[in-house]
C-alpha cells in the first residue's frame, strides 16, 4: 500500500517507522484506517507475498461471511 516496496521482513518497530515517515502515524486508528481505505488492491506490488495472499483468502471468505452476516445467519 502506498507503494511500499521491500517491506515483507520488517519488524513491527519497522514498519512502525516506515509509517512515521510517510507522515502516517502508527497510533492514529483513523489514520491507519485511511491508508487501506485509499489502498489500489489491483495494484499492489509483487513483493507483497503475504499481503497478496491474505487478500486472495480474504475475497474467498469474507464475502459468503458478509452475505451470511446480512441474512440473519450465524
């Protein structure tokens, strides 16, 4: 997201300050939630394995979840 690249290895303390630099604060709820929001999921750069991966896995579930969630169903 952002075009990050490079980022798969970082440290939690890393991608903290890769965030911090790009005027993002880690701790800003509101903020964080405004990166995805604006993300381009079409666009996400090859490196991004696991984000890739958790995107495919998320399309697969969160949508029969969501249809489920709207019709009442547990």
């Amino acid at each position: 997201m952002r075009g990050a690249h490079g980022t798969e290895q970082l440290s939690k303390a890393g991608a903290q300050t890769r965030l911090s630099e790009a005027g993002v604060d880690p701790k800003d709820t509101r903020a964080m939630v405004a990166v995805v929001e604006e993300a381009r999921w079409d666009a996400l750069p090859p490196d991004a394995l696991t984000l890739r991966a958790w995107t495919a896995r998320a399309d697969e579930v969160l949508p029969p979840k969501v249809r489920a969630a709207r019709a009442g169903e547990p």
